[in-house]
C-alpha cells in the first residue's frame, strides 16, 4: 500500500501549514540531489519527486480538501478556493447536502384549513345578517309595479308616490293589463305615465 502525503512528510493530519512546511524543508536538505552529488550521506526515505508532490498537495488549502476527502473515501467535485484560516488548522472539505426527492414533491393543499375558515365565514355571515336593522324601503323610482302606491294625474295618468301606510288612503296597483284588457273588478283603469301598458288600481 502506498504511503499517503502525509506518512511522506512525516507529518500528522492535523498538521498546520507552518509544520508542513518544515517538515518539508527538512526532507528536502536531506533528499536534495546536490546533497547525493556532493558525497555526503542521503538518509532512506521518500525521494525527492515524493515529496515534492506531497507538498504541493498538502499545503495549498483546496488541494489538500480534496486529498482528503479521497482518503475519507468522498466524492468531490472541483476545489474552490479555500477562505482565509488559522495557518494552524487543517483545511475542512466543505459539507454537503443531500438532495431528497421529497424537496420536489407538490405542495399540499391545506383542505381541513380552508373548510374550517369556510365555516367560520358563513356562521359570521348569519350571525351579522341577524344584528342587521333592514334597509329602508326605497323611494319611487318612476316605473309602476303592482304593489306601488300611485297618484291619479288630471289626465287620469297613474303616478307612483311614495306610500302612507294607511290603507284609506293609499291607492295602489293591483295588476297590469293590456290597453285593450279590462281590470278585475274592485280596480280603475289608468294610464302609466311611461306609456307601459294599463295599471289597474284599487280604490281607496
């Protein structure tokens, strides 16, 4: 099994960018080529590509996050720029969050909600139209209807006007017939004023 970067610099996991690069410069004095070439004696260990390798990986911050995170046995996609640390604390991979089919489901429409505020609605409702006074009866509008309380014009034209409430006195229009018609009984003929046909009205 091959050895880690690590295992190469002698250096623990943990270890911060100050240690590793002593660890390094260590290495490097005893496994230099110029060191070979001078005579002197080279210590056993990892050569000199080894450990250059090893550095390059181990003391950038977004090399190193993916290094181990392929130790760790992760998946990773390409390095980001790591953000400014503690020299002292290892670099951290940056956590990542699953994605869950249930993220993507429709959303559910709140039913016993909507019915309980539709209750509420129309028992309110009731309950208002119960405190509420009546409106006022509206006043004349110009357009006979049976059940209007009319005026007889010079012309014997029907006028509505607003009625009285009291009976021996209010005239009002018992029915509607064609020109040509005759009313019922206990009924006058009168023109309406807008031309709409015959009112036949009650006599006082």
């Amino acid at each position: 099994m091959s050895r880690t970067h690590y295992e190469i610099l002698g250096v623990h996991r943990d270890a911060g960018t100050e240690t590793i690069r002593e660890a390094y410069r260590r290495l490097a004095r005893e496994r230099h080529p110029d060191r070979t070439a001078a005579g002197g004696p080279v210590a056993a260990g990892p050569s000199m590509p080894e450990i250059n390798e090893a550095y390059r990986v181990l003391i950038d911050p977004g090399r190193r996050a993916v290094y181990d995170a392929g130790l760790r046995g992760q998946r990773v996609g390409p390095a980001a720029p790591a953000p400014d640390r503690d020299p002292g604390r290892p670099a951290e991979s940056a956590p990542r969050t699953p994605m869950h089919p249930s993220h993507s489901a429709p959303a559910r429409i709140p039913w016993r909600s909507l019915l309980v505020v539709g209750i509420v609605a129309i028992v309110g409702i009731v309950v208002l139209a119960q405190f509420t006074e009546p409106a006022e009866p509206l006043g004349p509008d110009g357009i006979l209807r049976v059940g209007d309380c009319v005026e007889i014009e010079p012309d014997n034209d029907a006028r509505e006007v607003a009625c009285t409430g009291d009976p021996s006195v209010d005239r009002k229009v018992a029915a509607f017939v064609a020109f040509d018609a005759p009313c019922p009984g206990g009924t006058a003929r009168h023109r309406d004023r807008q031309g709409m046909g015959v009112a036949c009205v009650d006599f006082p």
